[in-house]
C-alpha cells in the first residue's frame, strides 16, 4: 500500500477557507478548495493527526481510487477492481454512501446498491461467506462520489461525523453544531485572546457549545480525543502503533493545558431548564474546572473577570427562522447592544446571526463581518470592538415612538386660540410659557419571559 493517499475533508459550507489554513498546519500538502471540502495529499500519520485535531471538518475521507464511467457496469467493474481483501475481511460489515448523479445514475440508492454488489462480489468466498450491511456501525464505511463522470471512491477514516465530540448528549432545540462553533471562535479571534489570557462569556450560552469549544482550544485539547469509534478501526490498513503514539501524544497535550490556571469562561443563560444539561455536557468534556454556567439574564449581563482582564463577548441570539416575533427580536438585540455598551467596555464582541439588520440595532458598528450558513441559512458573524467611537449616536426610535412624534409635531403646526396677552407690574407684556416637551414612553423589554421562551430554540 502507497505511503502517500489522497485525502478529501468535508465541512459546512463557508468553512472551507479556515479548515484549508487548519489542514496544511496539521501535514496536509498540496492542498487545494472544493465547495464544502478540501482535498490534498498526506501520509498515514498526517490523516490520522486530521481525525484525532480537526475542529472544522465533518470527515476524512480517504480516496482509494477515481475513475472514469459512463453507466452502472463501469461503476460496478471500477468498484470490482479494488483487492478489496486490503482493506476489509470477508465477513466484515460495511455501509456504502453515494452523492451525485449521472451517467446513468439517477438515483444514489441504486448507485450505493452497485457499490456494494461490487465489494460483495468480490469478497465472496466458496464457503459463501461474504460482508454484511451494518449502516449503524459498520466496520468500513465507504463513500462514492459522483462528479460529472468521474466516480470518487473512498473510505471513511472519521466513521460518525467528526463534529459530533461526545460530550453534547443533550441539547436544546436548534443548537450550533460543534465544528461550526469552532469556526466562529477562531474567526472571533479567540485562539489570540486565549493565548493573551483574556475571558470568555456568552450571554445567551444555550448548552454550552461555545463555551466547551472555546476551552478545548484554550487547553489544547484535541477535539476528538475522547472519542472511541472510528472509521479505521476494523481498516486492515490501519496502523495501530502510530496511532497509539498520536494518541498518547495528544493526551499528554491535554494534560499539560488543563494543568495551566483555568481561563475566565463563563455562561450565561435565562431557560432554567437548560442550566443543568450545559452543566452535564461541561462535565462530560471534563471542563468543570474551567467552565461555569449560570442562570442570567441579557438585561443583566454584567462579566466580572477575577481579574479584570478584557476578552471575548460571543453569542448566537435567536433570529426569525428560531422566533418568528420581530419586534420582540428587536428589543432583545437593543437590550444586548446596550449591555455591551455598559459592562463591556473594551471587550470584543462576536454576534452569530442569520438577520444582521438585527445586528445593526445594537447601536456599535461592527469593524468586519463573515458569511457562514448554519445548515440551509445563510448568517453572518459580526465582529465588534466595544469602544466609544464606535457606539452609534442617538437612541434608535421604534415606529411607535415615531407617531407619537409625528401626532405631536401635526399637534405643534395647528393654531393656537388667540389668548389674551398678559403684562408685568411695569406694563411690559409677559412671554408665554412654552409647552412641555411630549412624553414618549420607551419600550420596555421584559427580558426574563422572552429569554425563557428563546432558550428552548438553542
């Protein structure tokens, strides 16, 4: 077997930029973009290395062969071609996934079923042993891709997604996925901010996916390395030695970061009843020590560090696909600005969100924004330096507030009764009183009830 494989990495879409950056930094070579990918050459230590640290991409994939095919018998003979006795025994358990379509193909059940007569076939013995489909947990899993004629076969080094760590077993009802967190901080800047010793808090923190993430960089923890099941396991290419040694590489890394003086990371959340499902999650990811969550509104979210050290505000509010009621969207976003604005002076701010019009009513101008797509939504994140000359002037009025000051302003334009002019004891004719001002009454946001209702779409 060749000591040099092609890998193809897949993530969310939008991330591909960061996880190219990742790759090459953890031995991928010759690395180059695909839409929701990248793809490189590596040895067996570097692809082991990108399943064990990657916390951007989805899997690892490593391509046992491409080919050219025009219909299904070329895709069945290309797949019969393998010595599929390298990779796998002839009883061993397989699930086979199949993307794209075309010569021929128009189905990709029909096309993973071409896939695994093929394997099947091939291993078949006299005896009439022969693999089995296991799509739980099967001992390979094998990806075939289909780009405009050209068959990509490969095998699943990862196994399950690699952004699921392990330590989410509980979770609200729309929660970030754990590679995508890990996007935001890094593009939040929060690797520097760590390694300057700064804080962490998120005011809306859900269960705790940023926070368990952000402290899992702080640390040098290795995203994956708790966890049991791989793709490679039962792969009769696997090399049990070298990864033994990363391994122990990665725990001794580990050890090292959890034993420095925990960093100041700390959450926040209104919904009591995810306050202990984010603390389980933390204890699970074995953070206890670094991580606190606790019960707290938006309307009083105040970070006090031990040590009054500066560092990263980040959340991921609702927007309209989690709520649906703009007006209460807007207050929440108003009140948040506003508490940056007054307990986050000098912070740097990170603000996730599928509506940035939303975003601009925070009343700070963001110095940069990134396209992300959490799953079919388009979002950006908007980065923020809380500092005065960057706070927007003037109170936002909401359209309430505006007819109030239009019934005022008709009010001012109509004539006034002729009034009978009144003089001073020295004759001199007496100015009359101005009009107060109008009272406009400014909304009130009840925090408490709209954060319990928002914290069950985390």
């Amino acid at each position: 077997m060749s000591d040099r494989f092609e890998l193809f990495l897949t993530c969310p879409k939008g991330l591909e930029g960061l996880l190219i950056e990742e790759a090459i930094g953890l031995g991928l070579e010759e690395a180059r973009e695909h839409t929701s990918a990248v793809r490189g050459m590596a040895t067996m230590e570097t692809a082991y290395r990108l399943c064990l640290w990657s916390r951007l991409a989805n899997r690892v994939l490593l391509v046992l062969k491409r080919f050219q095919m025009k219909d299904a018998e070329d895709l069945y003979h290309g797949v019969l071609d393998i010595e599929w006795q390298d990779h796998m025994l002839n009883d061993g358990t397989l699930a086979v996934e199949f993307s794209g379509h075309g010569s021929g193909i128009d189905n990709t059940h029909f096309g993973a079923l071409k896939v695994k007569d093929a394997i099947v076939d091939k291993l078949r013995t006299p005896q009439g042993d022969r693999p089995s489909i296991d799509k739980l947990n099967p001992d390979l899993r094998i990806h075939l891709r289909l780009d405009r004629g050209e068959a990509i076969l490969s095998l699943d080094l990862s196994g399950h997604s690699l952004h699921q760590r392990g330590y989410r077993l509980q979770q609200g009802a729309a929660p970030l996925k754990e590679n995508l967190a890990a996007a935001i901080l890094i593009r939040s800047g929060w690797p520097r901010i760590a390694a300057e010793g700064g804080a962490l808090a998120d005011p809306m923190c859900g269960v705790g996916t940023f926070l368990v993430e952000a402290a899992m960089i702080a640390a040098d923890i290795a995203p994956n390395l708790r966890r049991e099941q791989w793709g490679f396991t039962a792969w009769l290419g696997h090399v049990p030695a070298l990864w033994k040694k990363l391994h122990e590489e990665a725990s001794e890394r580990a050890a090292a970061g959890l034993a420095k003086p925990p960093l100041w990371i700390r959450g926040y959340e209104a919904d009591p009843r995810l306050i202990q499902p984010g603390r389980n999650n933390v204890e699970r990811a074995g953070l206890s020590e670094w991580i606190k969550i606790y019960q707290g509104e938006v309307a009083t979210f105040e970070p006090r560090p031990d040590q009054n050290q500066k560092g990263l505000v980040i959340c991921n509010p609702p927007y309209g696909e989690r709520l649906g009621d703009e007006a209460s969207l807007l207050y929440l976003y108003q009140n948040l600005g506003e508490r940056l604005r007054q307990a986050c002076l000098n912070w740097e701010a990170a603000v996730f969100t599928g509506a940035p019009d939303l975003g601009k009513r925070m009343g700070i101008r963001s110095h940069k924004q990134y396209s992300f797509w959490n799953g079919a939504l388009p979002c950006k994140l908007l980065l923020i330096k809380v500092l005065p000359d960057q706070f927007v002037t003037g109170e936002r009025r909401t359209p309430e507030q505006r007819q109030v000051e239009r019934e005022q302003a008709a009010y001012d334009q109509t004539p006034d009764e002729p009034q009978e002019r009144k003089f001073n004891k020295n004759g001199n004719p007496i100015k009359p009183t101005p009009a107060p001002a109008p009272v406009v009454e400014q909304p009130r946001l009840i925090v408490g009830g709209l954060m319990f209702a928002l914290g069950l779409e985390k």
